[in-house]
C-alpha cells in the first residue's frame, strides 16, 4: 500500500490470533474448502484500513467484494485465487488511499 496503514492484524494477541485460526479451520470445514490458505493480516488490514477511511461496515463489506471478485476471477480460469485475491485488495486500496487524500 502507498499509505501506511494500522497494523491491526500484528497487534492481534496470541489468544486472539489462537482463537481466529481455530474458527478459520472450523469454517474452511464446514464450507468444503479444505486447504484454502487465509492471508489473515492482508484481510485484517484491509478491513480495518476501510472501517477507519469510510465507515465501520465498509472493512466486512470491502473483504467480501474482494473475495468474491477473487474467486469469480479464479473461476473463470483468469489466475489463480491468491493472484486475484492481491489484484482486488489493491483496487480497494487505491480506492481508500484517493478517499483518504480526497478528505484531507
């Protein structure tokens, strides 16, 4: 990212960060999507980076448009998940880091 942004996904205690991945594979389970590999920090950052640039509900909504772009993109046979998934977070980050500019 061009701006600096929280690190909010670093400050997470070993607790929380304990009790995070033990829901991630619970619901990487359920979902059937065994050995799908979550980039924690990148997800945190962005969300959190949204949450303080528009309003609180834009860091859930931004991580979901990501994802669900990055797996339309996947599906369609454009690059694989991880390739798409960096591609979308960009575009919201230029997107936040012109919001944040743009304000002030």
């Amino acid at each position: 990212m061009t701006e600096q942004t929280p690190a909010a996904a670093d400050a997470l205690s070993a607790p929380t960060r304990e009790a995070l991945e033990l829901w991630i594979r619970e619901l990487v389970h359920h979902l059937e999507v065994e050995g799908l590999q979550v980039d924690v920090e990148s997800v945190v950052r962005i969300s959190d980076y949204a949450d303080s640039t528009v309003v609180d509900p834009a860091g859930p909504v931004t991580t979901f448009l990501i994802g669900y772009v990055a797996g339309l993109a996947e599906a369609s046979g454009q690059a694989d998940f991880a390739t798409c998934h960096r591609a979308a977070t960009r575009v919201a980050e230029r997107l936040l880091n012109r919001r944040r500019a743009a304000v002030g």
